[in-house]
C-alpha cells in the first residue's frame, strides 16, 4: 500500500527545506525523502555565503551585470532579473527563520566579496554558512506539523501516468503528468511507494561523478537521472564549475577553502613562490571561477606539480580567526598555520550550473514535477555561476516553486490515487560487490581524466565509449539483481556521466566552464545543449 502524501520533497538541501515550509504552511501534507540525514546536503558544505543585494552602495542592476558577466553570454536575462531582485526578501525570510548572518562591530550586516562581484554583497555566518542556513531550517521542519522527513529512504524512480500504462496498469486520462515515486528504505531493505500529486526534486548535484570533489558522497545526480528517465529534459550538463581551491592531500576528497579566502586578499603562487594571475586576468585572484581555474590547471601543467599555493600571510591573524575559523582549525589540523604558512591547493568538481530545465515557476516540462536548487537549469548561471548565487537561487526558487505548486494542486482537483507496489521479480541478493566497485572508480577516473577542466574531442569520445560500456553493465546488474544504495547511486552517476559527455560533444565552442582545445573560440550562435529520452 502506498503512502499518500500531497506533496513529495526529495532531498533536504535549502531549497526543498524551504519548499517544503512553504507547502505545507499553506496546507498540504509532506514528505521529505532524504537518502541520508536530514541535514547532509550540499547546502551545509557551503562556506562562503549568500549573494543579495543588501546593501545602499550596491543595486540589483550591478548584481545582474555582474552575473551576466559570469555567465558568458548564456544567462537568460529577464530570468537573471526575476531572481536577483527578490534576493533582500529572500534574505530576510532565511532571517525570520532563525538564520544569523555574521555582524560588524557597529550592528551592519558583514558583507564579503568574491570573485566575479563588483561590490562586497555575500552575507555569511562566519565560514560555515550553510550549516547555518541547514540547521535553522531543520528546526522549522521538526516542529511543522504537516510535514514527515524520510531519512535514509533513496528514491529510485519517479511514478508517472505514461508508466503506469506501458504496464498495464490504471492510470489518469489526460496528459502524462506525476504521480509519485518508489524509494528504497535502507535500514529495511524494502522498496516503499510513495503517492502524490507534486513531486519536488531538490537532490542537489553530481560532484561525486568526478575523482576529486568538494561534494559530500550524496551528490550522485540522483534527481537529473530520475528526471532524465522519466523523459523531462535535460541541458547543458557540460558546464561543470571546478572550484579553483581546494586543500590538497592524500585523499579523494576535496576540503573547500572558501573564494572569500581570495576577496580578503589570499594570494595564489606557484611552487617558486610567483604570484601568477596577473598573467591570465587582470581581474588577478578575483576572476570568475572558470578563469582561475584553467590559469592554476596551466600552472600545474607548466611545472609538472601536484597543486599551487595559496597565501593567506597578508591577511591578520585576527581576520583569520574571526572570518575563516572552519577554515583555520582544518587547515591547524593538517599542519599549516594561515599566519606563516601557505596551502596547498588544487581544482576540484564543485558545482554543475545545467540540470534539469525549468520555468521561472521550478515547473519542468513534466507536470506535476519540480525542481529546485542545484539539480535545476533555471537560465541564471548560464555557462558558469557567480560565486555565492547559488543559495540565492535556491531560496528565490523555492518560494516560487511553492506557490506554483499549491496553485497546482487546487487546480488539479483530484487526490492522490492509489499506486502498484514495487515489483523485484526474481532478482537475487549479488555476490559480485567488487563489480560495483571497480565500475564506481572507473567512472569517477574517466571523468576527471578525459572530461575536466580542459578537454578535446578525441577525449570527450574516449569517455563516451567507456561510460556506455559501463551503462550497459550496470543495467544488467540493476535488473538481475536486489536494488541497494550502492547499486542505485553508481546507476545514477554513470547515466549523469553520459549526459555531461553527450551535452560536451553537442557544442562545438568554448564557452564559460566548457573549455576544448579543439574548438578554442566562441560561436556566434548561443544556443543551449539539449538531452532528453
């Protein structure tokens, strides 16, 4: 028997957080489906802040321009401007809900500034401000009564009325729209279904594609693969932002020093010790991501190093203490003191800025169906993100995507319906786990080999033909077998895998955060990469 909800959140990030305090201070009834804790999410690994226009020597036209800049010329500029100009209220919404954004000393708002912005406008708790905004917002949930969290249940396939008649089942008349989902409790190790009438995939991204990353092991591209399936479209999976700075060490993960560390002066040297960036952009240390990125990629390429360093001597041990102190007891645990000391520090995945397209409502072209956050394409990054304009979007999108949602709903008129259960078949427990794992590697080194931050066709084709292998493998394993997490997520990660390459393949340009040897020069045409089933 399903569980009948109005409404489905997957994942539990800002933006469903929020999307779901919204839907269900208006009513409805919630589930959160969240694959591990409620408050594992990208949005608590986010250090610098939240970008908004706060401030009298700043104006939204500036925060627009600035991120059209970014985005190379493939923002969509009335989006830009829906979402930048609702950004104060955003930011005094996160405030009546208990975040605490970091002060001056004279009671003003403590405003940073990375690269890519003209104006210092990144409100920030400290370094730790998604924890922050995760923790304030997890307590509004636990106390809202219509509202049940899900945790460590894994969503697996979204439930649709297309579906439901290819087999064989009853469905809705009408057009295809959603109708819910299956999801895998992990501690029971059953498949559960869930119903409802809205489905809002708030899943975050796909950094774990990649060998080294700045992402928690959540970020697997489960909502764009569940999307994807289920024939919603997909665009510009290429432009993947490799954070310029992440701390380098012995393992795969990817400790991130915030881009504020540069805004209040930190300075990139290569191994003699030169400040480098003056040759590459005048802009130096703040330069958009992209810029940085590829000049510190070159530097390492030049010398033949493992990383670059990143000096932060000029900034008082005061600021250091006061500004980064995550950053500073991290790096003290490894060793480095910021007064005296540089880090080591290198690119790693960090943020995709395509996913799955959606209107300036979170609606996707699936109805019934949202998207919210970083597993959306809304048009504001374009080919590559501002710094700090991600939880701004996530906020905005999420207030619009609810009242878009409740509207549905009344629209709509009709419960959720009952829903067929799970069916395993003859699937059997596997005895082949080494499987999972060397396919996992695999994936995770063809990606950062053949597709990082600079790439040529011959690579992008070399990557293409070994992820359909293991797309191919995988698929048989999934139907011959009992599903688990594990299962689940390399599924997921090998098809977004894909749709990074075949949307890399389609332009034949370089542009924001995709960069090919082959094709070093913009087209005139702008145009989105497109990929749906």
């Amino acid at each position: 028997m399903s569980k009948s909800y109005d409404v489905i959140v997957v994942g539990s990030g800002i933006a469903g957080l929020i999307f779901a305090l919204k839907v269900a201070e208006a009513g409805s009834n919630v589930a959160i489906i969240t694959k591990k804790n409620s408050a594992e999410s990208n949005t608590n690994y986010a250090q610098g802040g939240i970008a908004a226009v706060t401030s009298q020597t700043d104006d939204v036209e500036m925060h627009v321009s600035d991120t059209l800049v970014a985005g190379d010329g493939l923002c969509e500029e009335a989006v830009v401007r829906e979402i930048l100009k609702d950004g104060a209220a955003g930011i005094e919404e996160l405030a009546r809900r208990g975040v605490e954004f970091t002060q001056l000393d004279d009671g003003r708002v403590s405003l940073g500034k990375e690269g890519g912005h003209s104006k210092r406008r990144i409100l920030h708790v400290q370094d730790v401000t998604g924890k922050a905004i995760e923790d304030a917002l997890v307590h509004s949930i636990e106390t809202s009564p219509n509202i049940d969290t899900f945790e460590h249940h894994f969503a697996i396939e979204l439930i649709t009325s297309s579906k439901l008649k290819k087999l064989g089942h009853s469905a809705p008349e009408g057009d295809d729209r959603v109708l819910g989902l299956y999801a895998l409790n992990t501690f029971s190790e059953q498949v559960e279904t869930f119903s409802a009438n809205a489905v809002m995939l708030a899943t975050g991204g796909i950094g774990q594609v990649y060998q080294f990353t700045t992402n928690p092991f959540i970020a697997t591209g489960d909502g764009i693969a569940m999307a994807y399936r289920a024939g919603v479209e997909v665009r510009n999976m290429e432009f993947i932002q490799f954070h310029p700075t992440a701390f380098y060490g012995a393992g795969s993960d990817r400790f991130l020093i915030s881009e504020a560390v540069r805004g209040e002066g930190a300075i990139l040297r290569n191994l003699k010790g030169e400040a480098f960036m003056e040759k590459y952009d005048e802009r130096k240390e703040l330069a958009p991501r992209d810029v940085v990125a590829r000049a510190i990629d070159s530097e390492m390429k030049q010398s033949g190093s493992r990383h670059v360093w990143l000096d932060t001597r000029g900034i008082s041990l005061k600021e250091l203490h006061e500004r980064f102190p995550n950053i500073y007891e991290y790096c003290a645990k490894q060793g480095i003191a910021l007064e005296r000391d540089m880090i080591p520090v290198v690119p790693a995945a960090h943020y995709l800025c395509g996913g799955v397209k959606t209107n300036l409502n979170s609606e996707t072209t699936l109805p019934g169906l949202f998207a919210c956050g970083e597993v959306a394409s809304t048009g504001l990054h374009g080919a590559n993100r501002l710094a700090s304009n991600s939880l701004l979007e996530a906020v905005v999108m999420a207030n619009r995507g609810a009242s878009t949602a409740e509207k549905y709903l009344v629209n709509l008129k009709t419960d959720p319906i009952e829903l067929p259960d799970w069916v395993d078949g003859d699937v059997r427990d596997s005895d082949e786990r080494v499987v999972l794992l060397h396919n996992w590697d695999e994936v995770k080194r063809t990606m950062w080999d053949y597709v990082g931050i600079v790439r040529t066709t011959k690579r992008l084709e070399r990557a293409r033909t070994r992820i359909e292998t293991l797309k191919r493998e995988i698929n048989e394993y999934y139907w011959d077998f009992k599903v688990d997490e594990s299962l689940l997520e390399l599924r997921n990660l090998i098809l977004v895998a894909g749709l990074v390459v075949d949307c890399a393949l389609q332009r034949k340009e370089s542009r924001g955060l995709h960069f090919t040897l082959d094709f070093p020069e913009k087209s005139e045409q702008l145009v989105d990469s497109k990929v749906s089933v």
